[in-house]
C-alpha cells in the first residue's frame, strides 16, 4: 500500500525532526495531562484521592508481529490497546501514554506515519493523551516501547492476588477469536510465499481477523462493573491464553480453580475455523491469547448482578488451594490446566 | 569477563521466569511505591501537592551503545541514570523506573543479571524503586527502554521555556568528558582490532573513562538549588552537546544567548587529551554530550547565591531573540551556535 507513494527517509529528518514530525498533530484529551510532549519530562496530576497505575511493553519486529500480514496502522493501534489493557486489568482507567520506537533505514517516513496514525486513532478513541517519547534509529527491524499511565482510586484497584474460595471465575467477551485469526493470517503468508500472484483469500473471517489485528481494551467492562456496583476480588488481561491468566490469579491468590470447558464464550467463527483447522476450539482459548479480554472473579452474592450481563461469562468458580487448577471437560471429566502462555525465547 | 562462568541460555527460563529471575532481588524504597513487580501494573501515590513526572529513552546496541567496549554493569548503571537525569533536568526528584529489556540468544542469563546488577546497583545509590518492565527476545542484539516517574511540587517544576532577558546561563559540574572517554575506548577498541594481543591502554583516563561509562545523575544540584533558595527560569540535562541543548532553551524561551568560551568548565584531563587528539576542546563540549550535567538559567538576582558554588559555573547570559545564539570566543570575536546534536539516523 505503501509502495505507490513517496518515500522520504528517516535520515533527511534527524531524530529531533521525526518525533515533531510524528506528534505534531497530538491532542490532549484529559485535565490531568499538565505538560505533555516537548520538555525533559511530561507533567500529570490526578485527583487527590486517585492513585497513579504504570504498566510497560515491549513489541519486536519477528517476535511479536509479522510485517508481512500486519499492516502498520493497526500495529501503531494495537501496541496502544495491549497497554490499556493492562491498567484495565486493575480496574483502573488508562489516561496518558509514551510510546518509543526504534526503527531501522527500511522503514520510510511515511511508513512510521501509519504506524503513528494507529496510536493516535486509538488514543483519540479512548481519550488518551500521548505525552511523551522517543525515536532512534535500530540495526534491524522496529521496536516499539509503550509506557501507560491510568488512574483509580485506591479502594477501586483489584490485583490478581485477592480472588477468595468459592468466587466465581468471570471473563469478558469471547476467548480465541484472535490465536484463530493469526491462523488464517499465517496460512495465507504460507499461500503467499509459494506463489505470490494469489489473492489471500481472507473472506468470512472478519470477525477473527478483526480480534487478531485490531483488538480492544475493555475499558468499558471497567465501567460497567462500577456501574452495577460489582468490584472483583483479582483481575487480570487475557494477552497468553486463559490457561496462564488462570494460573498467575490461582497462584497469587493461593488457590485452586474449576474452569467448565462448556462455559467458554466463543465466537460461532472461531468455532467454525478450529474445527476447520483440525484445532480443539478449548485448546485456542487455553493457549492462545491475545483476547485482550478481562478474567475476573467476584464474589458469590454478585452473582445475581452478573448473570444477565451479556459480555460476561460465568466460566468456573474458586476452589481450595489443594483441589488444584482444573478444566472440567464437556464429558464431566476432569483435566489439570498447566500454564502454556507464550514464551518469545522459544 | 563473562566468558569463564557458566552459561545458561534465555531458553531455560522463559519470558516470566526470565523477568522473574532478574527482579527477585528487587528492594523498594519509596513510601509512594504502593505495588511494584508482579501484576498487570504498578500503583504509586505521592503526596497530594505533589506532581507526577514522565520521562523515557530508548537505548539500542550498535546506535547507543558497543558492547565490545562497555561492561553490561556499566550499560545497566547508566541507561538508569541518563533517565533519572530527565527528571533532574524538570528540577523536580526521580522516585521510580520501569525497565523492558529486548535481548537475542547471544545473550546468557548470567550477561543479563550483569546488566540489571548494575541498573539495580544505580537504583539503590539514588533511592529508586523498579516498579516494572519487561522482558523479550530480540532478533537482533539488545535493546533497552526505561521509563523514569518523578515528583515535584507544581510551583518548583521547571521547564526549558522560562528564560528572561538577561538571565545567567548556568551549567553544574564539567563539561566535555564523556565525549573524549567516548575517545578513548574508540581508540582502543581500534587498536584492538588490528591485534588483539595488545591490552587496552586506558592508563591515566580514569575520570573520562568514568564520565563517559558512569556517568552520574545530578540529584545533588537540584537539592542544593533548593537549599541556596534558587529557583532556575529554565533548566534542561546535557545528553547531546552544550550547543544542541542551549538552542532548545532559546528556541523554546523565545530568546537569544552569549556563551563565553573562557567560562567553559573543562577538567584538565579532557583538555589534556582533546589537544592530543588535535580536538577544540570547545567543539568537544559544543557537540559532544553525554555529560548528564544540568545546564540553567537563574535571573540575576540571584547572582549572590550562586557564584560562590563550587559545582555550578555562570557561563553566559541571555539576550534578545534578535541578538542571536553566539559563542565569545576567547579572542572576543562573536561565533553564531548552531545545533549539532547528535542524531542517530546519521
């Protein structure tokens, strides 16, 4: 796409240059962002009573995505949601960001315009205020570095540690939707590679190829629970897969869990894809990530506020320590979930 | 140094036991750290008055830093302290860092906790707490990202854009050091590579040597500011030159500025080895950087507070924008400055 237009490169920038370049369009969104880009340090203030959440991440070119199948807006769009997930994760709003990238001589001007157009398209969707930076040059490949800042009151903040025995195990959304679109994404580039004339034939997958290139931050569940006056006792994102989300809650809360593999939110079309693949759809959902959905637990006498709730699943419920972490199969069979997120040193 | 102990692969422990491993060790030391390692995000809370303070930097192998020359203590240690700088350079105290770390399979366990050793070891000396981070594979060499969070009083934050007409350019410590460390190593990772039988000759450069692989934040200065009652206009760190940074002053304060060569501070090691090396030890502070010295205005009102300072020396005054940015050179004659910073996609 970006091939027919005109490239300008980095060097006829200079580092100073690139970065006003690329944020001199930024707007701020909140009160709070007291000094944004342009000095030593950003400044920030939040409410008194408020405490102040930080959370960082680090993506790299042929670790955590493919340029051949992601296009760089929806790069630029999701390195900023996998962010705001993680402040989402404590029950705590996102409000500012800083967003560094290295980028080698193969990346043009305008191609690091895409990627800045994704964050800041979802900065203004979720009224976030990019605050701050950096950009230099790299051997190989891009790097992206995000810092986020969010805020909550300190009574309203849930860590993954305090989930209770007998509270129900809750997630948001549907789960594998994004492992099954990375499938058709990788079949396609295989498709590709062996002969390059063919169209990848993505058609029908919409909703999975949407779940894998441009996911959201639930910040809006964040609000709902404090709408229906719902605060769970531990909360985490779905970035590795449920089976390691379930097993970092269970661990840091000293308990055991029940996960009824027929309670498991999906999508018909993630369904329909794994069983396409000759993939178990539970399997994605165990193992697969990248959901950016919220797993929660709350306490048993919430549940009548939960129940009705159409983007939440009730999925299982805590159990003591020794009872261990299990998946019980449709078949009623029960089954030890191990942690299988991902690991990029494999 | 490295190379007699044993070696464990990235492999063996995986992206959380890996991050894990490294932060084991880590103490806080901040009342306003409420939670640091070990969920989606950090919680920090300063005193109502206070203001939060956001800076971060990206640090690449082969573009920052080369590692045949510099420890992986010494990398740690510093790509801390240039961050903690930052803030310095807002007049206001770093409390907090956040570290993502990007390494390849050239990389050992034992390389990394050499690396975070020393990046602890400069959180420990300065009072920092390492709230978070992360760590991932790289294709490529290692890259670092560190995101520092500060506080300060709202009425004692400074910018680089509140110089006044007339005011006294003030610049903490000495400059040019680092730069002709930077020298130093250079020569001797040359004259290493022609015969790497003949030891490295670093004999009689260990403040330069020191300036340019420990280099130091100056904490010290802004507290002493505080102390004498000093309030500076505008203040900014020098990472990439003194004229790069001078112009970011003046630019952003809307003025111009008289620099006086013969006020420069230069140690008479950097001097000494400037002119073996046929260097203007002027040019050397001019475009050199990384000195992490705080380069200030102070309205002349304070001139009594200040000139009795052993660390900070007035170095120049501001004019009217129309006057210009000119260097005085020892001769008398008037030299316009122009920004020489360093940019890393040359």
């Amino acid at each position: 796409m970006l091939e027919n237009k005109e490239r300008t490169e980095l060097t006829s920038l200079g580092e100073f240059g690139l970065i006003k370049h690329l944020t001199e369009h930024v707007e701020t969104y909140n009160n709070s962002t007291i000094k944004g880009i342009g000095d030593d340090a950003a400044v920030i203030k939040y409410d008194n009573e408020k405490h102040t959440l930080i959370s960082t991440d680090m993506l790299v070119e042929g670790v955590h995505f493919d340029l051949t199948y992601v296009p760089l807006k929806h790069l630029g769009y999701k390195s900023v949601i996998v962010n705001l997930s993680d402040i989402c994760a404590m029950n705590a709003l996102p409000k500012q960001v800083t967003v560094s990238i290295a980028a080698s001589n193969r990346f043009s001007v305008e191609a690091l315009e895409e990627l800045y157009g994704g964050m800041l398209f979802a900065c203004k969707k979720y009224n976030i205020d990019l605050i701050g930076g950096d950009s230099t040059s790299s051997t190989s490949g891009l790097i992206i570095s995000i810092t986020v800042i969010g805020e909550a009151k300190k009574e309203d903040i849930v860590y993954r540690n305090g989930a209770k025995e007998k509270d129900l195990l809750c997630v948001s959304g549907d789960l594998g939707g994004a492992y099954m679109g990375l499938q058709i994404l990788e079949r396609e580039k295989f498709v590709f590679k062996d002969n390059p004339n063919i169209q990848p034939d993505l058609e029908g997958n919409d909703y999975i190829l949407e779940r894998q290139l441009k996911p959201e931050a639930r910040v809006d569940i964040v609000e709902l629970l404090k709408n229906i006056g719902v605060k769970p006792t531990s909360m985490i994102d779905i970035s590795d897969g449920l089976a390691s989300e379930i097993i970092h809650i269970t661990t840091q809360s000293d308990l055991g869990c029940e996960l009824y593999e027929e309670k498991i939110p999906l999508d018909p079309q993630t369904f329909d894809r794994a069983r396409e693949f000759n993939l178990d759809p539970t399997v994605c959902v165990l193992s697969g990530g990248e959901d950016y959905e919220l797993l929660f637990t709350v306490p048993m006498t919430d549940y009548e506020k939960i129940k009705n709730q159409p983007d939440i699943t009730i999925i299982g419920h805590m159990t003591p320590k020794s009872s261990g972490v299990n998946l019980i199969a449709k078949a009623g069979t029960s089954h030890p979930i191990t942690a299988q997120g991902w690991n990029s040193f494999k």
